[in-house]
C-alpha cells in the first residue's frame, strides 16, 4: 500500500484539490450560503478516486520510457516495488471509486464523470504524439473546479465563474508541467519523448511558462471579481504572484537545480494560500455558513 501511494505521488493532491473545494464552496455560497459538507466528502473521494487513477494508469503507460530516464528509474514499476497487476488494480478501484461519488453527487456527475476520464487516459499517450502534452495536462486538471461547481448546483445554468477558475487551474499546471519538464529535454530528445522543452528548447519553455502563468493570474481576478470576493481574496492573490514571481526567478534555462522547489514549494503554497484567503472571505464577508 505504501509503495503504491508513493506511485501515485497521493501527496500531489495539494495541487488541484484545494481549487475543488474553492470551487464547491463558492457554488454552496451562491446557491443558499450554507456548507453541504456530504457534497464536500463525495468531492473529495471524487477527486483523489480521479487523479490516483491517472497517475497510476500513467505510471503504467510510461513505464518502460521512466525505465530509460535516470531520473525516474527509481519509480516503483520501474524498480518492481510495485507489480503492473498491483497498479491495475489499484487503477481499477480507483475508477470505480471517482465513477461512485459522481454518481451518489447527481446525475448530470454521472452522466458527465466519463468525459472527465478522458483526458486523464489521453495524457500519458501525449509525448508520444504531441509536443504539447502540457495542454492536454491542462484539461485535465481544469475539470476538477468545474466538476466541482456541477456537484454542488447539478446543472450548467450559471457555472461560468467554474469555467474560469477551471481554466486558470489548467493553465497555472500546464504551465509548471513545462518548468518540471526542462529537467528532461535532453534525454526526451534522445529516447524520442515529445515536449515544448525538447523540440522548442528550454528558454522558449520558460516564456510559455511565463505567459500561462500570467494569463492565470488575470483570470484568477477576473474569478474573484465576478464572485464578488472581497479585500482578503486579493491579499491571497498578491501572495499568489509573489510565488509565481519567484519560480520564475529561481529556474533559468541554464540552471534547473531549484525545480523541485518552484514545482512543490511555490505551487503548493499557491493552492492553500489562495484557498485559505477565499475561505476567510467566504466566512466573514460573504456569510458562508457551516
């Protein structure tokens, strides 16, 4: 259990979950003022169900190109710390656990949970014929806000702040998934893995990179301000661009030895800052009630 937990990276989760919740709330404040909690425990098996089910199904797709990369030829298909069978399975259950909240949440979950496995199945098979793989991460990831908002009203009528949200959590991924994947272009470019850093070159990753991140940063305000959040968002949002500031800083393209400071640190500091600072406002300002 342990060895597949570290598979599917669970710790991860800080990334996206905090935007579901973020999203799930603001949904219940606009719909009523009052916190559904059984929606935010179906949300959240929804979410971990999902995304342990993509990292293991890509664990799985990638083994043998993780076996050829010195950086991940420690990882536990590789090694054999964790069997393609024991992964399968563990993919399988998690399937069926994200497919069981969504429908315990509501039948439009039900009915749209499949689209939603869609990219996260695409993904892994993305560097083998895209240089873009990034993007399709992106989709991936800008589901989870949207779903989340769907949870909590059960239909499209008034979801647009999701749809912004959902598309800022994409872009702010896509774009530290082209930071992480500068660590790799030369040994991408080798083995024949596509991606921006390897057929664009790193600097040119960066600037994309840059551009996502501050189009992401418009649409956070854009969501704050069609939301109506208060003085306490915006301070989470300074807090916010401090930390995209300082990734960008700290990784040049001919010096990657702080990526995985800019990768976890600063983009896990962006996820509970901004949640935290929207909760606050939520609470106090807004009336959000438990």
């Amino acid at each position: 259990m342990r060895a597949f937990l570290d598979l599917v990276a669970i710790e991860h989760s800080v990334f996206a979950l905090p935007f579901a919740f973020l999203s799930a709330l603001t949904a219940m404040q606009v719909n009523g003022g009052r916190v559904r909690w059984w929606d935010l425990l179906l949300i959240t098996v929804a979410m971990v169900g999902a995304r342990t089910f993509a990292m293991a199904a890509n664990r799985i797709l990638d083994r043998q190109i993780d076996a050829r990369n010195p950086r991940t030829a420690g990882r536990e298909l590789v090694t054999g710390a964790v069997s393609v069978r024991t992964a399968w399975t563990g993919a399988a259950v998690a399937l069926v656990v994200f497919l069981g909240a969504a429908a315990l949440l509501n039948p439009l979950c039900l009915v749209l949970a499949p689209l939603a496995v869609v990219p996260l199945v695409v993904y892994p098979y993305g560097k083998r014929f895209t240089n873009w793989p990034h993007a399709i991460l992106a989709i991936a990831q800008a589901v989870g806000p949207v779903g989340a908002w769907l949870a909590v009203t059960g239909t499209l009528d008034g979801s647009w702040p999701a749809w912004l949200l959902g598309a800022a959590v994409g872009l702010w991924i896509g774009g530290f998934d082209l930071i992480y994947a500068c660590q790799d272009s030369e040994i991408d470019k080798e083995i024949g893995v596509h991606s921006v850093p390897a057929r664009y070159g790193r600097r040119f990753a960066l600037h994309a990179s840059t551009v996502a991140h501050v189009v992401t940063f418009g649409l956070f305000v854009w969501f704050g301000a069609l939301v109506g959040f208060g003085w306490l968002w915006w301070v989470g949002l300074v807090l916010t661009a401090v930390a995209f500031a300082y990734q960008h800083l700290v990784v040049t393209p001919t010096d990657l030895s702080k990526v995985n400071r800019a990768f976890f640190t600063a983009n896990g500091f962006v996820g509970i800052a901004l949640f935290v600072f929207a909760l606050l406002d939520l609470v106090i300002r807004l009336g959000l009630r438990p």
